[in-house]
C-alpha cells in the first residue's frame, strides 16, 4: 500500500468575511489607509480634519478571506452643530456593528482625543490599534514606549506600526484583523470595492476638491448633491449643486468670473474620470441654504 493512500487529508483553513469599523481621531489617515487596503481611492481624502462625513464601506477580497472595511468621520467635540452630532452618532453605531475595529493612531504619540476614542471601544469586539504615520518618525526609539503606553489603555488583539501613505506593513495589518473574523462565505462579489454607488462618488469627489482647494472654513459650511446621473454609452453626464449657508460663501466658491468653481469642477472630473474608466461631462451650481448643517430635514435629505 502506497504511503500517500493512507496520509490523512491536509484541513484547509475556512473563508472568513466580516465588516471593519476603521476609526479614530479626525486627520489620522483614517480614508488614506481604506484607499491603500482596497487599491482604489474610493474615500476622500485631504489634509483638513474631518473631510470623512458618512459611512462607507471598502472591500478586499483574498483568496482567504473578504474584508468589509467601514471608514468612519473622525470623532471629535470641538463643533456641536447637529451634522457633527450626527457624525458622532455615526461612530458610535459603527463600533458597535462590526466584527473587529481598527483603532487608528499616528505615531508621533497619544492626544486626550485618541483616548477617548479608545474609551468607545467595546469589550465585545475585538481591537487592533493601527499606529499609522511611522515613516514620519525622526527617533524610532520613540515607537516602542508609544507601543507599551498604547498596549496599557485597552486589551488589543494585535498593535501593529503602518504607514498608510506608503503601503507599509499593511500584510501585518490585514493578516492581524483575519485572524479575528469570523468564518463564513464573501458577502459581496470578489471584484466590487465598495457598496457606494457612482452618484455617491461623484460627489464626494466634488467635495474632496472644495477641501482641497479653499480656506480654512469654507469647506465645512458646504455640502454637495447629484441632481442628474444619466449614461450615453461611455459618456458620464453629472449635474452636481453644492450648498453653502451665506451668499459670501457663494461668491468665494465662484470665484472671479465663476474661475474658482470651474476649477474645483475640472479637478473633480478628472478623478471621476479615472475612477468610472470613461468620458464625464459635469456641471455644477451653487446655491444658498442657510443654516443648513443645523437643519435636520436637510441633513437627511443629504443622508447624514
């Protein structure tokens, strides 16, 4: 009898699946590293807090497991308007409906906001502390006291030092968070990235070059919605509005001649372009709404 016929069978490991609530303070890079986990940027990002506002969902499919990453707002208590209120609110839900939570931390050390974001963290759900930015580090020597202070405010399940902007020991992170999922079948197809539709991300687009490109408070007091979606073959015909609260605002959006929201509809296409794989024809308005961050009607009308 040969020996192979009586080896036994080699166990293969189950598929895992499951969401990731991907959190923290805003401007850790929160969007930057869902962008680098699914290879695609998908959420917005820039170099001003809290650019994040809804919940979105980023998947990476392997051939051992499905990751659901869910990007969050940054959680924060400097603005108490009923947007952020609802940000808020949006953070909370999101630690408590997932299967791990990837608690974000830059590594030039703890803020009192980190640590009440850790605070948040239930015991149920288990918790990997990414310690994002180590690149940025002038004295790595620095890292391993952060590493033990981290270790000492909650009972990860891994710590792991990344740096998002540069793909940085994102295997370690993602081989940390599948030992934490729970097997089962993928719950979406292996090629989809997220569970947002075009409409959605054509306006966060928008929205991304309004941060990008204006003053420091301006970007908060906007919002934008597609008003018209329609496909021509390859053609992409997107008719967009952004709503501002003063009609100072309007005129700094326009800018002389209409040139600063021509470009900021420029930039926007382009990306649009790149993402959808064809030709976008976008127009954008401006339009007043005042006091619309504190309207609640509003604010879910535009799905806050």
């Amino acid at each position: 009898m040969n020996k192979s016929d009586t080896a036994e069978p080699i166990a293969t490991p189950p598929f895992r699946c499951g969401q990731i609530a991907i959190v923290g303070k805003p401007s850790v890079g929160k969007s930057t590293l869902l962008n680098a986990l699914v290879g695609a940027r998908i959420a917005i990002t820039s170099r001003r807090p809290q650019t994040t506002r809804h919940r979105l969902r980023g998947i990476l499919t392997t051939a051992q497991a499905q990751f659901i990453f869910v990007d969050t707002p940054g959680f924060q208590t400097r603005h108490r308007t009923r947007l952020n209120e609802r940000m808020n609110r949006t953070v909370r839900q999101s630690v408590a409906d997932v299967d791990v939570i990837v608690v974000v931390l830059e590594a030039k050390g703890l803020t009192p906001a980190d640590r009440e974001v850790v605070a948040l963290l239930p015991k149920s759900v288990a918790a990997i502390a990414a310690v994002n930015k180590v690149d940025r580090l002038v004295d790595r020597e620095r890292l391993l006291p952060l590493l033990a202070e981290i270790a000492s405010l909650h009972e990860f399940a891994a710590i792991v030092p990344i740096s998002a902007e540069k793909h940085w020991q994102l295997d370690d992170l993602t081989g940390a968070i599948a030992a934490c999922l729970p097997p089962g079948p993928p719950l979406y197809p292996a090629e989809d990235l997220t569970d947002r539709d075009e409409r959605f991300l054509a306006a966060e687009y928008v929205r991304e070059k309004i941060f990008r490109l204006l003053g420091e408070e301006l970007p908060y007091a906007t919002a934008v919605t597609i008003d018209s979606f329609t496909h021509e073959g390859d053609l992409r015909r997107i008719q967009a509005t952004v709503l501002v609260e003063k009609a100072s605002q309007r005129a700094i959006l326009l800018g002389k001649d209409g040139a600063r929201m021509k470009a900021i509809a420029t930039a926007a296409r382009r990306d649009m372009e790149h993402l959808f794989g064809g030709k976008v024809f976008l127009e954008v308005w401006v339009r007043v709404s005042a006091g619309w961050t504190d309207d609640e009607r509003t604010l879910t009308r535009l799905g806050y």
